[in-house]
C-alpha cells in the first residue's frame, strides 16, 4: 500500500494548532466561569447587560467606560474584561503556527511560500495591533 | 419581552440554540456561521455588531476543531489554502472595516439580502466528487498546488491538480469581503469555488475550506475585537455550543438522510435572512 507522507509544515502546524485550540478553549471556560460566578466582579454587573447589548459597540463602550486596546490593560480585573484573554489568543494562534512554518519553507528553499506566510502574519498583526480604527 | 428573561437564562438559551445549529450545519453540509448570523440578527436582542464579531469567532472555533484533523490526514491542503488565505484576509479585514463604519440598518438589509442569496445558490449549486482537470495552470504548477490523498471509502490514491488559480483569487477577495463584512463564515462560497471553479476533489475542497477559516476568521474577528465588539455572555456559550453540536452531528451523519436536512438549513437560512431583512427594514 502506497505510504503518503505529510510534509513537515503540516505536520507542526496541526500539532500547534491543536495544542493552542485546547489552551485557548480551556482557558475560555475557566474564565467564563470566573466571569457569571461572580467570582470576579464584572465592569457591567451581569444583570444589568440586557440594557447594554443592544448597543453598538461604539455607544456601548462609551456608556459602560470600557476602553479598548493597551489603554484597556488596566481593565483587566474585571472579570468581563478578562474574557478578552482568551479569545484573543485563539485568534492569535494561526499567527504562531504560520511563524512556526516560516523556518520550514526557508530551509526547503520554498521562498515562494515562506513570504506568503510573512505576508500573512504581517496582515494578521496588523489586523490584531489596532492601527485601523474604523 | 426578551427584557423580562433573566440574565442566567441566556447561556442556556444561546447554548441550546446553537447546540442545534451545530448538529443541523454538518448534517447540511455548511460551516455553521452562516445560520448563526441571521438567526441571531432575526430573533435575539443582541447588536449586529457583538453578533458578527461572534458569527466570527464561532467560525473560528470550529474550524480549529477540525483543522489539526483534517491537515494530518491530508485532507486540507496547507499550500491550496495558504494563497488564498492571504488574499481572503485582506479581503475580511476591509470588509470588516466597512461593515462597521456603514449604518447598521444598511448592513441588516444587506446582510438578510445575502443569506437569501446564499440559500438560493446552495439550493441550485452542484458538486463534483472529482473533478476533471487535464492541465494544471501556470500559476499553481508554479505555487506547486497539488496534492495526493488517500480516499478511505475505496483505499485509492486519488492526485489531484487545479487551474484557474488567478480567476478563484480573485473571487476570493469578494468571499473575503462578505466573509468579514457580515461576520459569516466562507464555507457556502470556498466550497463551490476549490471545487467546481479549480477543480479540487470535494473532500479536499471542504477540508481546505474548513482550516481556511482558521486563518480568514480571526482577521476579520481583530478588527471587532479592536472595536470592543466582545460580548462573553453571547460568545462562550455559542462557541461552546457550536463546537459540541458539531460533534454530535458529525457522528449521526453516517445514519441520517442530509438530502432532507440540507433543506432544512436552506429553509432556516431562508426564514432568518428574510427576518433580518425585515428587521433592517424597520418592520
């Protein structure tokens, strides 16, 4: 029977993806957790959100006082805010499995490859680093 | 009277809804964003902006589900999808940019015009097992799109090569933009295009289109994350809920006849779109 093999780059980057999809996932439970326990408190007390949700995102963190980005570190202890967390981090995972295969394509002499996946962290960074305010 | 229903009754609400929209989405054959967006925009209070950056997020959950899978069996073809993933992204992130600087009641109507439109292409959208491509582009022998898998039903190994590479990046733009414009995933529209526009087996065409998602999400999904268009009580049960609704839909597939259930999704797409439209609307 023919053996197929799997070329190195899919191959570390499912097993990155993996891993980070299950840190990503537990930490998303845990801290949602953490957030309708009222274990932490929230910035917007759970049952006051239904007066909220129907904003948009614009008025919303205007009436709550919630900021956004590096100035909204400082929120981070509040429980709500916390959330951020982890859905940041599996939006981030894709930027680290693609640096992961960078090296890869680079010594197989795949640059057509390797600065696709430059490009596409570069895009991916820049989507993340907030420069594009809307 | 949504007012009335006390916080702690909506994880519940939420995961049970899309609990179901899980099971129904991979009997029917789509991503699953596609039905959370407008049943969400149609029926729930919360803003479409909170909802789309969900839609996305949900998107993304599923795809990083299925993804590690899919690439080590070969299914989903890391160099197909790399280009077009590029490309997609770009296409995400302005379409996020203008669905969140354009009026929301403009893109309600636009969005609920182009869930009806999707049901309607997936209503008439054929699909081809393996597709015949007698000569590969010069753009993908050039990126080196190809691919062998082994098709586990007959123990065949099945090469495959594609063409028209420039024409479905192009449409990839377009998906890329709709994609992070409404917060829907692509599936409906990567599908078709991997398979009937370049010529990739079906199996390999929904493979590459599921982890596609893992790369064009979360490029749009930064830009409502940026926004501040968060809302825990609304993502972590659907994301949760979608997930394991997948899962059990995943496993009933073998026994349960998708022609119908397809039709199902169709209707359910076409009953949430047309609310949405009517909602944006002002009815």
């Amino acid at each position: 029977m023919q053996e197929l093999k799997l070329p190195e780059e899919s191959l570390i980057y499912a097993r990155l993806l993996n891993a980070g999809r299950a840190i990503g996932l537990v930490a998303l439970i845990i801290i949602f957790v953490i957030y309708i326990a009222g274990i932490i408190p929230p910035r917007v007390p759970l049952n006051e959100l239904s007066n909220y949700w129907g904003l948009s995102a614009k008025d919303y963190l205007t009436k709550t006082g919630i900021h956004t980005g590096w100035s909204g570190i400082g929120m981070l202890r509040y429980s709500d805010i916390l959330n951020f967390l982890p859905i940041a981090f599996l939006s981030g995972i894709t930027i680290i499995c693609y640096l992961s295969i960078i090296p890869i394509f680079f010594r197989k002499k795949d640059r057509i490859y390797a600065w696709i996946a430059i490009l596409e962290v570069l895009v991916l960074v820049f989507a993340a680093s907030g420069i594009l305010k809307v | 009277m949504l007012e009335i229903i006390p916080w702690w009754n909506w994880p519940i609400i939420l995961f049970g809804v899309t609990f179901a929209i899980g099971i129904v989405a991979v009997l029917g054959g789509v991503g699953g964003g596609v039905i959370f967006v407008p049943v969400m925009i149609g029926f729930f209070p919360f803003h479409l902006d909170f909802v789309r950056s969900a839609g996305l997020l949900v998107a993304l959950a599923s795809s990083l589900s299925a993804s590690p899978i899919l690439l080590k069996k070969h299914l989903a073809h890391l160099k197909l999808a790399m280009p077009m993933a590029l490309i997609a992204s770009i296409g995400a992130i302005f379409g996020a940019i203008l669905g969140l600087a354009l009026p929301a009641d403009i893109v309600q109507i636009s969005l609920g015009v182009t869930i009806l439109v999707i049901a309607a292409i997936m209503l008439k959208a054929k699909k081809s097992e393996y597709p015949e491509v007698k000569k590969a582009d010069t753009l993908s022998t050039m990126l080196g799109i190809r691919g062998t898998y082994r098709e586990e039903s007959t123990n065949e190994v099945i090469n495959w090569q594609v063409h028209k590479t420039p024409q479905a990046m192009v449409t990839f733009v377009i998906i890329g933009l709709v994609a992070g414009m409404f917060g829907l995933g692509a599936g409906w529209a990567t599908v078709p295009v991997l398979n009937l526009m370049m010529g990739v087996p079906l199996k390999i065409a929904v493979s590459t289109s599921s982890f596609l998602l893992s790369i064009t999400a979360p490029s749009a999904a930064w830009i409502y994350i940026n926004r501040g268009a968060v809302l825990p009580i609304l993502i972590v049960p659907s994301v949760i809920g979608m997930m394991l609704g997948a899962r059990i839909g995943a496993k009933l597939l073998p026994r349960i006849r998708t022609k119908a259930i397809r039709y199902i999704v169709i209707g359910v797409m076409l009953f949430s779109g047309a609310r949405a439209l009517l909602k944006g609307l002002g009815f």
